[in-house]
C-alpha cells in the first residue's frame, strides 16, 4: 500500500499518476487525506487528556499524604479515563476505515511506465528469434496433444471439470521435465529453492495484495486458506513481519506450485489447451532488494527469465506494460510474450514486476543494515519463470514435425531420456 506520507505531501500527483491507469480516485483520496486530519487531531487530543490523567495520577497520592480530599478529582479523572476510551475507540474507527481506503488504492506507476489506456499501447523492447517457417500446415498443441496421446482435457473435464487437464506418458514426464530444468537454473543463478505451500491464509493474500480488492480465488469453505493463485504468495510472505539483515539483500528465491485462477479468459481459443487452466505449474521468481537497487534489479530477474527460452532457443519478445495494462501492486512490469504458431503471435508466459514498497508496508517487510538503525521497507519484485503449461505448449507446437511427432529441445533431453516424442 501507499505510504500515507506520501500521500499527504503529494496528494495532487498521486491523483494524477493514478488517473494514467485509467482510475479516478480522486474522492478516495480526498477521504483519506480528511480522515488523516481527523485522526491526527484525534492523537493530539487524546494525548493531552493522557496528559492531564497523568497529572491527576501524581496529584492523588500526595494530597491523600496530606489529609486533603480527593472526591472531586477522583470524579475528574474517571470522567477523563471514560473520554480517552471514547477517543480511542473513535480513533480505531477512522484508523479502520482509512486502511481500508489506502488497500483500495492501487501503486503508483513509475516515471519509466509508458502512458497508454490499455495493452494496445505497451512498448516493445526486445526481441529473440525468428519464428519458425513451416514447409506443412502447423498444429495447435491442443491437437497435437491429442493425436500424441499426452494430453486428455475430455477425461480431465469428466473428473473436475473445463480447463483442466490430465498429462499423459511423455506429456507429463515433459511438464515434470520442464519444472527440473527451470528450477535448476535458477538455482544456478543464484536463486534459492523454496517448495512453498498451495495454500495461504487471509494475511497472505493481504501481504500481496489479491485482497481487499481482487477476492475471487478459490477459498476453502470452513477455514482461512485460499489455494494460491501463484507462489508470489506465499514465497513474499515468508518474510512478513520480519525485520530482514541489509547485508543479505538482495534475498532471491525460486519456488514451484501449481496455481489455482477462478477467472481465466473469454470463451473461445483459451478454453483450448494448455494456455488458460483453472489450475496450472509455475516456477516464479521473487526478490527482496533494496530500494536503490531495485529497477537494476528488475532488469536482471527479467533477463534471468528469459534465458530459459534462449536454452530452450524459443522465439520470443518482451514488452514493458502501460500505465493501462500493469497489475495492481506494480510499479512497473516486463512481459515476456513467446511466439505460438497456432495463434501466429506472441503470448504472455512470464510477468516480472517492481512492486517497490507496496507489498512491503503491507506485509510489513523491512531490512535495517546496522543493529541501530532504524528499519527500512524493502522492495520486493518477482516474476514467472516460467509458466510451465504454456512453455509445454510452445514445444509442442515450435517443435512439432510433419509426422506428427515433436522434437525435444537440447536442453530437455536428458530429463526425458527421448530425441522425439511420438
């Protein structure tokens, strides 16, 4: 969330910054700014009344001492003590009231985020590969899947329902295959592996910030728990409430789950396939850094992600999102877009984004870099790397042969044991 500092000494510019999004908030932030006014003067009273309870409290004893009487102080004070309580219940109240407030108002974008309305006006920045030229009519994977035995949506559908899937034989030893090679890199590159819980509780989902405002995961009845929409949760979460050791930062970490999304695309093409699930494998990214080094270190988790198509020499393209475009806690936000040949364009398989403090004042994440200092919040960045179903649908269909049968890339061949999947 937004620090209410900042909010208060650049009210104008934050409305302003927040319209680029295509959201008017003006009125939520007049309110948190009136209720800011309201609860400072609030403390000041309270505080003076403490004063004064104080004063009574020493006065007390020494007039007993001397034989004085106290009935009118006495009556004094427990009228003092019953205001300070009313104060303070109001006090909780407006405190309440304009957390929530600030939860609902989403991250500012940085200066370098491109202004536009929508996804139709985020940047190219850079490409990798040519897409491949066929010399036949090119599947779908959906359709390769099927015809290789590997993929059953149909009887995936009959236990749970659409847009679930059974892997089968060298599909589901290339989906495992795929998750190995991409956490072993990372962890090449210096990331730690974590092999986080499916699910979070509400303070989780709090910390980074799906709820207040984005409450439609799937929760489970009865308790707390929210099966986790990506291992962003729980991972950042690991050191909520936690006052971190500077010279540690940056802290990365790599981490598996599956993913659960109750909204997953219009019907039509991405009902198909592998591209949007209820229920979907991830390898995601997530960094604790320090503020000043925060966008160099976006730049390195982006190029981190995308080494792995480069091993597995997919084409691909990245594309830094508008103002329109970004999710709700980014600062900032690369996508990383690889090239399906049965959509004949690029598709999103990773997001790597700079949230700055956001998620860290929610979580309450924070780093000092001497025992005395006083505690710092950290930046907290972190991306896919990759999506492992859609990487599977991009081998399928960049690697496929006119025989039906489909290449295994270099990189994946000695976790699959197989040249060819047929």
């Amino acid at each position: 969330m937004l620090d209410i500092k900042r909010i208060r000494n650049n009210p104008e510019e934050i409305k302003k910054k927040i319209k680029t999004r295509n959201t008017d908030l003006d009125n939520v932030i007049d309110e948190v700014l009136k209720l800011d006014e309201l609860r400072r003067k609030l403390i000041s009273e309270t505080e003076s009344m403490k004063a004064d309870q104080n004063g009574y409290n020493k006065k007390i004893p020494a007039m007993k001492k001397a034989g004085e009487d106290t009935t009118e102080i006495m009556k004094n004070l427990k009228q003092l003590s019953k205001n300070i309580a009313e104060k303070n219940k109001e006090l909780s109240e407006i405190e309440n009231r304009q957390r929530q407030l600030i939860l609902s108002i989403p991250n500012v974008p940085n200066e370098s985020v491109p202004v536009g309305k929508d996804d139709t006006e985020n940047v190219e920045i850079r490409r990798f590969g040519e897409p491949r030229k066929f010399d036949f009519e090119p599947k779908p994977h959906w359709e390769i899947g099927k015809s290789l035995d590997i993929l059953d949506p149909e009887r995936a559908a009959k236990v749970t329902g659409t847009r679930f899937h059974f892997y089968k034989g060298f599909g589901a030893k290339l989906e495992r295959a795929v998750i190995n090679f991409f956490l072993n890199m990372h962890a090449e590159n210096g990331y730690t592996e974590v092999f986080p819980p499916f699910m979070a509780n509400t303070a989780s989902l709090y910390g980074t910030g799906q709820l207040p405002k984005f409450d439609n995961g799937f929760k489970v009845e009865g308790t707390d728990y929210y099966l986790v929409p990506t291992a962003e949760v729980p991972v950042t979460n690991l050191h909520r409430d936690e006052i971190l050791d500077g010279a540690k930062l940056p802290i990365k970490y790599c981490a598996y789950s599956a993913c659960f999304r109750s909204e997953a695309g219009a019907a039509g093409r991405d009902t198909r396939g592998l591209i949007r699930q209820h229920q979907f494998n991830k390898v995601e990214l997530v960094k604790f850094v320090k503020p000043e080094k925060s966008y160099e270190e976006l730049e390195k988790l982006t190029n981190d992600a995308e080494k792995l198509l480069q091993l597995l020499k997919i084409p691909y393209r990245v594309v830094c999102l508008s103002t329109g475009d970004i999710g709700f806690c980014s600062a900032k936000t690369y996508d990383i877009e690889v090239w399906m040949p049965s959509y004949n364009k690029y598709v999103e398989i990773s997001s790597c984004s700079n949230f700055e403090d956001y998620q860290a004042r929610r979580a309450q994440i924070r780093y000092k870099d001497n025992p005395k200092d006083k505690a710092q919040f950290v930046h907290t960045l972190n991306g896919s790397g990759l999506a492992v179903g859609r990487t599977v649908a991009a081998i399928l269909e960049n690697y496929q042969n006119e025989n039906g049968s489909v290449t295994v890339p270099e990189v994946l061949k000695d976790y699959l044991g197989v040249e060819i999947i047929k």
